[in-house]
C-alpha cells in the first residue's frame, strides 16, 4: 500500500523536506528509469529490491538506506518473491551535509528515526517544519557514523600493514571488521582513493622494490616475504606495476 504524505514547500535554507511517504510494494514493483529535481532517501525497512545508479547496480536489504542525488538517473525494483517496505524522504539542500553520502548505506539505527517521521501525519501547520527536525537527526546519526567508518578503514590499513606477507584478501579484510565485502571496499575507496586491493598490492610491491634495491634479498625470497608463495606470479604482478621484470629492477642504479 502506497502512502503519500502532502508536503507544504517552505522553503528552508538548510534541510527543506519536499516529499515523504511509505509503502509496502507489490513484487517486481519498480520504478525509472527516471531523474528527481531534489535529494531522495528510502530506507529499507523489510523485503528487498535493487538499486541501480551510475552504471551501477545494488541489491538493497533490510536497514539500508538508497540515496538519489538531484538530476541523476536512477532506477528501483522490489524483489520478485520478497518485496521491500521502505519510507523515503525527499528534500533540498543548501548545505554540504550530503557530500559523503554513499549510493547504498547500511544503517539499521536509522529505522527509529524514518519511523518517528511519520508522526508528521499528526501535524498540521508543523508538519515541515517537524521532518525537517527528523532529517537532522539523521544526518547528525551519519555523521556519528563518519567517525566509524574513519575507524574501519584506519584498522584495514593496520591490517594490511601488519599482514602483507600473508595469503590475505579483500574477503578476509572485511571479516575482520565484520562488514560486507562490498560496502568495506566502498568505504575504503571513499577514504583513500584505492580499492582495497590496489592498496595492498602498492604497498606489497613497494616494500619488495626496497628489499631489492637497498637490502639486495634474493628475488625468491623477496616474494616469499610480501605474500606470494610462487615466483613467477610475483614476477608478473612486478613487472606490471614498475614495468620491469624484479632482476632488471635490482640492476638499476
């Protein structure tokens, strides 16, 4: 059942809700591909749907939130056998509190907060005025959640620095934090501009570069010492990050 909550525009500078509602969708009820003139945030209260944004495609579960940025195509499914409930929000903004929005972000906490939105229904002069109190909220729980997330990816890094030398993978880096593969390798590259892998392979490579040049280790040993157990995939891996084979590497000046 679809439920559309009027919205009066007031025009707030900071956060100005525009639309709100809920609904319980049918299976494969889908909408788009389509643009929206202003922010959109569903969250996903039970069932599930995919998501697809930017080439991109997501399969959105319980206590995720989807985010539609103005003027970007977007297009949303309920699933065929288990169809999403959901409450969306949509709002203007002249503030930056949307820039670190992810397109899919995980954030059961936020349920009581959608939830206590609909308490607009009871409003009738206030009812604006009341969401846009509730869309703080939420933004305030994100930023919380800003600081966790530097949190993960600080205790990634960590990981990878202290593991390198290991048979170590982005599936293995996400257990340790006990995220989802796809949402750590997100966060990741939001943080630091490289995929999960990519930084380990960087820095892999580069403390092999250094015991090549500086400590002159055997080349075998050198692979053996930054996580790869046979040569010539090493070698490969190597030569296609320096562009040079490692025994052409340890002739250079």
């Amino acid at each position: 059942m679809h439920h559309c909550i009027i919205i009066k525009d007031e025009g707030f500078s900071d956060l100005n809700p525009v639309q709100f509602g809920y609904e319980n969708c049918n299976k494969s009820h889908s909408f788009g591909p389509a643009i929206r003139t202003h922010w959109l945030i569903h969250f996903v209260v039970s069932g599930f749907g995919i998501f697809k944004i930017r080439d991109k495609e997501y399969n959105v579960k319980p206590g995720e939130m989807f985010v539609i940025p103005p003027y970007i195509e977007t297009y949303y499914e309920a699933d065929s056998v288990n169809p999403w409930s959901y409450i969306w929000i949509g709002f203007t903004t002249t503030r930056e509190v949307t820039e670190n929005l992810l397109d899919v972000i995980k954030y059961p906490e936020a349920e009581k907060i959608f939830s206590s939105m609909k308490n607009c229904e009871s409003f009738s002069n206030g009812r604006s005025a009341y969401l846009s109190a509730r869309l703080w909220d939420l933004f305030a729980l994100l930023s919380e959640g800003e600081n966790n997330k530097n949190d993960h990816i600080e205790k990634a890094v960590e990981f990878i620095h202290s593991n390198y030398m290991h048979d170590i993978t982005v599936e293995k880096m996400a257990q340790h934090l006990n995220l989802e593969r796809t949402y750590f390798s997100v966060l990741f590259k939001n943080k630091t501009g490289l995929s999960p892998k990519r930084y380990l392979l960087n820095y892999r490579m580069n403390i092999a570069a250094t015991l090549i040049t500086q400590k002159h280790i055997a080349i075998s040993v050198v692979a053996n010492s930054v996580g790869y157990s046979d040569l010539y995939t090493f070698s490969k891996m190597f030569k296609r990050h320096f562009g040079i084979s490692p025994s052409n590497y340890s002739k250079r000046e």
